[in-house]
C-alpha cells in the first residue's frame, strides 16, 4: 500500500496517523465502523462528480478505488476483532 494512501486510511480510522502506531483490542471496532463509514461516505461523494473523460484518460489504466485497496485492512481489522488482539503498524 502507498504510504500516503495508508495514512489517510489511518486517519479515516480516528487515528492521528503516526508511525509506528497501534490501536488496543478494544479500540478495534470503533476504528474499523469509522473506516468503512468513511469509505462509504467517499464512495458517494464520488459518484456524484461529473464524468467527463477525455481520450488520454480512456487509455490509462483503470485506478484502484480506495474501497478496494482497504480492503486487506478491513479484513486484518475484522480478523483483529474475532481474536481480541490488537492492531500495530509501521513504516517497513
């Protein structure tokens, strides 16, 4: 994951964005509601902006939405939950 795009996935979690960081077990399922409302609520804002594409953008690859790049994420928080354990990051 791109590192830019980790920490706005960590701030959309209620989290400051350090790194290294870690959010305790019990804190896990708070961050992993605020990170998919927040995806959800990005999704929507999304899908309401004009799409008008040019010839250029046509060609280029396809972009990766953010939904589907936290995906991995949600499924470590989720996994984090059923075990009770606690969710650690950093930067390597």
């Amino acid at each position: 994951m791109f590192g830019d795009i980790a920490l706005d996935m960590l701030k959309m979690m209620g989290h400051s964005g350090t790194v290294p960081g870690s959010i305790s077990a019990q804190d896990v399922p708070n961050a992993l509601s605020r990170l998919t409302s927040a995806l959800s609520a990005k999704n929507a804002a999304e899908e309401n902006l004009p799409t008008d594409v040019d010839e250029e953008e046509e060609q280029a690859e396809p972009a990766v939405s953010l939904g589907r790049r936290a995906f991995p994420l949600i499924e470590l928080l989720k996994s984090a939950i059923k075990e009770e354990c606690e969710v650690m990051w950093d930067n390597q």
